[in-house]
C-alpha cells in the first residue's frame, strides 16, 4: 500500500472497494466477493490501465493434492475461490481490466 501511495505511476487504488457478485458452488446461493486490490496506473506509453488484485498463499490457487483430513476443506476453499475468480474475470472483462492473482512466488517471498 505504501508503494502505491509512492509510485507516480499509480493514479488511484483502494483496498477491497468492489463488490463482485458470484454463487458459491458449496451453498448454491449468490455471495459478495471482495478482491484485494483495485487499481488504476498510468502505463509507459502513457495510456491508463486498470487492475482488479486478489493476494492469496499459492497452496489456495491449486486444487490439493493429498487425501488427508484437512482434503474436503482445502477443496471447498479451492472450489469457492474458483468461483470468486471466474465471477472477477467477467467483471473485468465487461470493463476492460485486467484481474491479476498474486501469491508470495510474484511478491519474491
């Protein structure tokens, strides 16, 4: 947050600011997703871009592998996620943004 409060570049931002909406395969019932980050920058040929950011550990980005007690949790978390994720893509698309997950493998940590 402090880096895009000093980057010139980065003409606006909020955190979890939109509201997508999207049905949870787990419940069948319609759901708010709030992603990250919204943002707004200005790109090197000096046109604007928008992002739509959602941060997650990269274990929640792959379908679990292990059949182990924690299974059937890890695979609901993975299946709503999913859910939110194809809801955010339509979202951005309609608006010409670009939906971006980022796990600590793009943060170098």
């Amino acid at each position: 947050m402090n880096w895009c409060d000093k980057n010139n570049n980065i003409l606006e931002w909020g955190s979890e600011e939109i509201a997508i909406p999207y049905i949870s395969p787990v419940d069948r019932r319609i759901h708010r997703y709030f992603p990250d980050f919204y943002v707004r920058t200005r790109t090197r040929n000096g046109g604007i871009k928008r992002y739509v950011i959602e941060v997650k550990p990269l274990k929640q980005t792959v379908p679990p592998k292990k059949k182990s007690k924690r299974y059937l949790s890890e695979m609901k978390t993975y299946a709503v996620n999913e859910a939110k994720w194809k809801a955010a893509q339509e979202f951005c698309d309609d608006r010409k943004y670009e939906f971006k997950i980022i796990t600590e493998k793009e943060l170098g940590l």
